[in-house]
C-alpha cells in the first residue's frame, strides 16, 4: 500500500513541476530561516538569567 502511495505522489510531482519547485525553494528558505530565528531568540533570551537584579 505504501508503495502504491509513494508512485502516487512522484507522478504528482512529475506532473506539476513548476508547482513542485516553488514548494521546494520555499521549504528550503523557510526552515533554515526558522532554525536561525530560533537561535537567535535562544542567545537573546540567555542573558537575561545571568543578569543580576540592581535595586
């Protein structure tokens, strides 16, 4: 069944390549701009721990 499903979706994608392509330049620029994101919120949010509370 399974395999069935997977030559299901390649003949989609061979069928519509344009649309395919634009999927796959979108995922490529989102998740690495996700992942950077992440990190930098990461760094950002560290210092806020070792900061100490001045009255």
């Amino acid at each position: 069944m399974f395999i069935l499903q997977l030559k299901e979706a390649l003949r989609h994608l061979y069928r519509n390549r344009m649309f395919t392509l634009i999927n796959l330049i979108g995922l490529s620029l989102g998740l690495p701009a996700f992942i950077y994101v992440l990190i930098l919120v990461s760094h950002e949010t560290r210092f806020e721990i070792f900061t100490p509370i001045v009255k």
